[in-house]
C-alpha cells in the first residue's frame, strides 16, 4: 500500500467500538463500510431511545457511568459528538482534577453515535451479519457475509463485542476468561416535576455497599436515572431482587435507595431487570494474525462491569487503532505493533487491575455470605509492595493525595500503576492505626435477606 493512501475499511459491528472507529477513520478520508446484525433501526427521536430494543447489545439498558476517560477521548478525537451529546442531554459532571465525566444513558450514547455514523460522509451502515474474514498472503483482504458475497477491505476490523465469534481463532493462547463476581438487578426511574438529583457520593454515582451486596444509583440525562442492587452470581437469599415489589422494599431499607425510590420523587419507568453471566476476559489477537485485521473492545476484553470501564476501554482501543493508521495509512504491520503494544501495556494493566479488585470484593462478600466474620482483613506490618490495590483505594476517605490518585484511578485518567505512588502513604496510615471499613448504617446482607423473605413470603 502506498503511504497515504485512502483505505477500504469494514467493521463489524456498531456498538461503540465500532462506532467511534467509523467516525474518527471516517474523518481521516477512509471509506468505512459499518455492518451491523442487529436490525433494529435507530429510534426517529431521542426521548424513544430509552425504548430502543438491541438484541446485539443486552446490556444496552443496564446502567452505565461515563467516566473522565471516555469524555476526554472524545473531547480529543470527536469533540462534535460530545457536542451532540451535550445537546441531547448528556450532563457533564466537573470533577476535583478539573476533569469531567458524562451522565447520561448508554441508549443516548449510541442514539447520538449513530445518527452521526448516519450522517458521516464516507460511512456506509448496513444491516447484515459478518461470518468470516477472507485472508490472502498473510494479509486481511476482507471478509465474507452470512448472506452472501465477499466484500473486500484494506483494514477489517472486528468490533462484535463480547459474544463476537469472528476472531476467535485468532486469538493469543495466552488470554483469561474467567466469571467476574456480579450480578445487576436494575430498574429505571424518572424524577417527578419539579424535583432535582441530589448529590452522589462517588461523582458519577451513588454508592452504599455492605459486605455481601451493592446499592448503586446512576443519576442520567431527561431526568432518568437508575437504582441498581448487585450482588454475587450464586448468592441465592438475593435471587428475589428481581421482583419489583421486593426490589422497592429492599430499596427502600437503605438510605440511599429509600431517598431516590421515594414515590414523592420519582416514578418507575421500567421493569427490573437482571444481568448476570457477566466474564473478566482479555483475549488478545495473536500477533501472528494477518496483518489488516484487527479486534476492538469487548471483543478483546471485558472486566466487571461494576468499575465502570468497558466504554472508557473501548473507545480508547478504537482512537489508538485511528492514530496508528493517521500515522502512516500504508504500513498495517506498523498500525498492528502499535495497537499490539498499547493492549498489552495499558489495556492489561486496566483488565489485571480490575481483576485484583473484583477478586478482592468477591472474597469479603462470600465471607459475609459464608457467614464469615469481618471480611476485610486486618493488617499485621505491610509491606508497601503488597498492599492491594482495594486497600489503597479506601484510603481515600481519610487522605487528600490518597483521594485525588483514587479519582483519578477510578475514572481511568491517569494509567493504573500511577496509584503506586501512594502507597507509602498508606502505609503510613496503616502504621498510625488506620484500617479500611465500611460505611455506618448500611444494612447488613442478613438484614437484606430478612426484607426480601418478608416480601416474598405472604403473611397469612
Ligand atoms: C451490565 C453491564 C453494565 C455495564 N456498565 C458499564 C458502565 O457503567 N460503564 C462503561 O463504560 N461500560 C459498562 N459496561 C460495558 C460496556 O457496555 C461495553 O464495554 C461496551 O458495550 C463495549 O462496546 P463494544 O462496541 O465493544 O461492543 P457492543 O456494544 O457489544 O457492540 C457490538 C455490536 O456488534 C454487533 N455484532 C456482533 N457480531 C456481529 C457480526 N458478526 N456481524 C455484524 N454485527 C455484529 C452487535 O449486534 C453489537 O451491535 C457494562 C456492561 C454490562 C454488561
């Protein structure tokens, strides 16, 4: 290929790897071809999006926090979308560092991203399933369609998602796939006229966890926002959550969800729904793949959604595939060293990160479930190499460097290991007498099962 060159790309996919992909090559003067299985045209208006059914994203009413990370690489790479977002209603959310995080609706996220895929020149969208990728000497030539025909391509990228089966057999043997320790119970609610959202704990949500169990609340844009209880996959005594009257009486026991569940707030403007079957996985594509071929976002790697990082991820996995073709359009072995480079360096080190702390919180929570006693542990002497990452984290609450690097670690702005540098800190804290706890006042799991049995049994 010649240096310069315009590119023949095709994605699979428009979510919103393949989305934010579309749109930046778009913009370099490639021609992008976006195939998409899902058939289920765009909503004609944004207040529909809440009802927009994607049986190729689930997860696409789940809540979802937008953190600093995403809105900063949109700011930098599609500052016209985040204009569009801001317009459509997304809040943004100014934050300690002077960073900010967004608000809103993943089904506004991907309204607004398709309506500009939509109306990008260079994009064509069109609905049709991506089943194999046609390879010529070592190089990605294009890809065939479950419906028939070849549809050639310089740069395929694969954006499918977690389910995605186009690049499995590409994959490095060296990957994880492992059950991540969650369970979403959710539903939506609207606030009633003339009411406001109060302030959350966390900036972007609000937060009131137990051993044992989560409340999340996830403030929105149009006056939505969504209460969400999450807990251990097997935790059984919790499986009831998923009927609505149990899930507002066991909302209601909590500070938090009581406040943002009252009736003189806010209505119910959904069902409960549950997610479970959610995987910690990070599956590389072996970098003995054809060159031309590439795997973005879920597709690569997932981690609990609880952290709140598979979008941040995503797009910043598609804009670094966008530099390295900006860089030079004619070298796909250069595009493919670059990519590789930054999915094993930063995207590892976000996956193992998010990995220790899901496995962290899982052992505190089975223990509260096993009946077990304090489940964080007690520290005898650290070292400061060993203290984990959750530890570090808590810390927040009683140290204002330790606050600013948590921020700044949970909202994914500066890389993983930056939060290292506030372990001797810690350490100090802990020689002092120190420990990490949990919040006073939050109901115990047992409590939480004693509501929902109440609930669930009839009285007589
Ligand atoms: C319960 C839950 C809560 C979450 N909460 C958050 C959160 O708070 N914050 C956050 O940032 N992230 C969160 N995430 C993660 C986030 O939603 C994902 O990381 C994000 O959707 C990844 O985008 P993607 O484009 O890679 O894949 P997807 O959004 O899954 O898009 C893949 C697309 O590819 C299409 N497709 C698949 N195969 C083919 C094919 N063969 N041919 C054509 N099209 C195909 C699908 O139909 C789909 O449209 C959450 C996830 C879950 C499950």
């Amino acid at each position: 290929m010649a240096s310069g060159r315009r590119l023949d790309v095709l994605v699979c996919g428009a979510g919103v790897a393949g989305m934010t992909a579309a749109l930046a090559l778009a913009r370099l003067g490639h021609t992008v071809t976006l195939i998409e299985r899902d058939t289920a045209v765009r909503p004609a208006r944004l207040d529909e999006a809440g009802g927009w059914r994607r049986t190729g994203v689930a997860h696409l009413h789940q809540p979802h926090a937008f953190l600093a990370r995403i809105h900063a690489e949109l700011r930098a790479v599609l500052p016209d979308t985040l204009d569009a977002l801001r317009a459509a209603g997304a809040v943004e959310v100014p934050l300690p560092d002077g960073t900010r995080s967004l608000r809103c609706r993943r089904s506004t996220l991907e309204w607004v991203l398709r309506r500009d895929v939509e109306t990008q020149p260079g994009i064509e969208l069109r609905a049709g399933t991506v089943q194999r990728v046609e390879t010529r000497r070592g190089t990605a030539v294009g890809v065939h369609l479950a419906e028939g025909g070849l549809r050639p391509a310089d740069l395929v990228i694969d954006a499918g998602g977690r389910r995605s089966r186009l690049t499995t057999g590409a994959r490095d043997a060296e990957g994880f796939d492992e059950p991540a320790n969650e369970v979403y119970v959710s539903r939506r609610y609207r606030l009633l006229p003339g009411r406001q959202f109060t302030a959350v704990n966390r900036w972007v949500v609000g937060v009131e966890e137990a051993d044992g169990y989560a409340l999340l609340v996830f403030p929105q844009d149009a006056g939505t926002f969504t209460v969400a209880f999450v807990h251990l996959p097997g935790d059984r005594a919790l499986a009831g959550l998923r009927r609505a009257p149990v899930f507002e009486s066991a909302a209601r026991i909590m500070s938090l969800g009581a406040a943002w569940t009252d009736p003189n707030f806010a209505e119910p403007i959904s069902g409960v729904t549950a997610m479970s079957g959610l995987r910690n996985m990070f599956r590389p594509l072996d970098p003995a793949v054809p060159v031309g071929l590439h795997a973005l976002g879920d597709t690569v790697c997932t981690t609990n959604p609880h952290f709140g990082r598979g979008s941040s991820l995503a797009v910043a996995h598609a804009f670094r595939l966008v530099e390295a073709v900006a860089e030079d359009p004619g070298d796909p072995a250069a595009w493919r060293d670059r990519v590789d480079a930054w999915v094993r360096g930063e995207l590892r080190s976000w996956f193992d990160d998010a990995r220790q702390l899901d496995r962290a919180r899982a052992a505190a929570w089975w223990a509260a479930v096993d009946g077990g006693a304090q489940a964080i542990p007690s520290m005898s002497p650290p070292s400061p190499a060993s203290l984990p990452r959750f530890v570090l984290l808590a810390a927040a609450g009683v140290d204002p460097t330790v606050a600013t690097a948590a921020l700044r670690h949970m909202q994914m702005t500066d890389p993983p290991e930056a939060l290292d540098a506030v372990e001797p800190r810690v350490t100090d804290l802990i020689t002092q007498g120190w420990r990490p706890s949990r919040s006073p006042g939050v109901p115990t799991r047992a409590e939480l099962v004693e509501t929902i049995s109440a609930v669930s049994v009839p009285v007589r």
